[in-house]
C-alpha cells in the first residue's frame, strides 16, 4: 500500500523548487509541466523534470509527472519524454473518456515506459464526471483518478464556497467510480495558502467523503494534511481491538461480536486491517 494523504504540486520550471522537494514531508510529487509552466519555458521545464525524475533522489515520496494536456502542442513529446524517464505515474489533464486512456496507454508502452509507471488520470469536466466509471476501468495501468476541482468549478459555472456544495455531485460521481474500480482517488487542491483552518475543514470533509489524499498547491499546507488522512491513534486501537475481539469469537465458535457494546461484522474487521495497514504503510 502506498500512502497519498498529500500529494504536491512542483512547477516543473522551478530548479529550486524541485531540489526542495527532496526534503519536504510530502507523501507524493507531480512534478508540473503544465500550469505551472510558461509556453516558452516547456522544452526546458520538460528535460529538467524529467531527469529529476529518473535521478531517484527522493526517497521514499512518490514521484510523478505531469504532462501537458492532450489537446496540446506539447502533449506527444512530454509523453515521449516521461515514458523514458520511469517515474512512479504519469498524470494527464482533463481525461474525458476510456478511448483517452487507452491512446495514453498505447503511447506510453510506444515510448518505453517501465511496467511501474501507472497512469493517473485527471477528471475535472462534467463529461469526466459522467464517465468517471468508463476512464477508471479502461486500464489495469490506471491506478488513481485525480480530482481537478478549479477546472469543475469553472465548467459548471459554480462559486467556490465553504463546503463545496456545488461540487458534491461531481465528487460523489468520482468517488464511486474509483471505489467500484478499485482505484485510488485524490481530492482536489485548496486555492487559499493562507487559510489554514478553511484547508483543514476541506481535508476533513475529503477524508469523511472517502478521498485517499488530497493534492496541493503549497508546502504549508503538508502537516494538517498528512495528519487529518493518517489514522489517528484512537482509530489504530480500536482496529487493534476490533481484530483481536473478531479472531477470538472466531476461535471460540461464536457468532456474536461486540466491541464496546456495538455488534462487530466483517466489514468493521476489514475496514480496521485497512486502517492498520495504512498507519504500517506510513510508519515505513
């Protein structure tokens, strides 16, 4: 299991920035050629994250590319570029449908990409939306649907208020195609740096939703992250405990399990060994 409570966002053009993201408690990197990138600067941005990528200079964290979008100029050489480089996934802006993926599938074993280089897929159009099951079932190297909550918004003509209301359908869309696909899937970014308790909220409400993550946009924004989408300490010993309870009834022949007076099925156990299995993951 990997761990993606907080993925962050690195402009690709930026040899500081992506120097300061080998130290940076993050859990994972999308280096940027994208937005964060300049039309005049892509060529450059480009090799620089690609090598960045290949060099393996950041432990743990798990590094991705993003390319430029598949409408664009850009979009075959990025593609080209990052299937040599071999980073942990590629991430593609506004995929609409399963013939997308498969075209980006096709390319990147075209280019020679590593079997370990997974295809996350952004989903941020009502037309993703609505296709969200199709894009995440095309393709077993499909690993995660990235939420891209700006672009959402600004399709759907929709403000940006606390508690997201105008997105819950789009979000609840996503979610249930991941989950019934058995992919990952990450919360959209939070736009203001500055507003730590209005990110904090976001995160909750992510995590209560059932997102794996959310992405972000700045450094700061890390700590409050990582720590509302790990387990907390309370959660672990109550796994703990729901296990060891389950296993001894098991043992015992008995059919009933209560843990602090509330019936115990299987899907309480192996909603804990996910937990336990995801505050593993993290201690590693």
């Amino acid at each position: 299991m990997n761990p993606r409570r907080s993925v962050l966002y690195m402009p690709g053009a930026n040899e500081r920035a992506l120097e300061k993201a080998k130290t940076l408690d993050a859990d994972g990197l999308i280096l940027d050629l994208e937005d964060a990138v300049a039309p005049d600067a892509k060529e450059a941005a480009r090799e620089r994250v690609c090598a960045a990528a290949a060099s393996k200079e950041y432990g743990s964290r798990e590094v991705t590319i993003r390319v430029n979008g598949l409408d664009t100029e850009w979009h075959d050489a990025d593609l080209r570029a990052a299937a040599q480089a071999g980073p942990a996934a590629i991430v593609v802006p506004k995929v609409n449908s399963a013939a997308e993926v498969h075209n980006i599938e096709r390319a990147l074993e075209l280019g020679g990409a590593p079997d370990h280089t997974k295809i996350w897929a952004m989903v941020e159009t009502p037309v993703a939306m609505l296709h969200a099951e199709e894009i995440a079932a095309a393709s077993e190297r499909l690993t995660v649907l990235v939420m891209g909550t700006n672009d959402l918004a600004k399709e759907l003509h929709a403000e940006f208020v606390p508690g997201r209301a105008p997105l819950l359908g789009g979000l609840s869309l996503a979610l249930l195609a991941a989950r019934a696909t058995g992919k990952a899937i990450l919360d959209g970014v939070y736009n203001d740096v500055k507003d730590i308790k209005g990110f904090e909220a976001e995160c909750l409400q992510g995590r209560q939703f059932g997102f794996d993550g959310k992405t972000l946009i700045h450094p700061n924004q890390l700590e409050p992250c990582n720590r509302i989408f790990a387990p907390s300490n309370e959660e672990i010993e109550r796994s703990r405990k729901i296990i060891s309870a389950f296993e001894e009834a098991q043992a015992a022949g008995q059919g009933v399990v209560t843990v602090d007076g509330r019936m115990i099925e299987n899907l309480h156990v192996e909603n804990a060994r996910r937990i336990l299995a995801l505050a593993e993951a993290i201690g590693r």
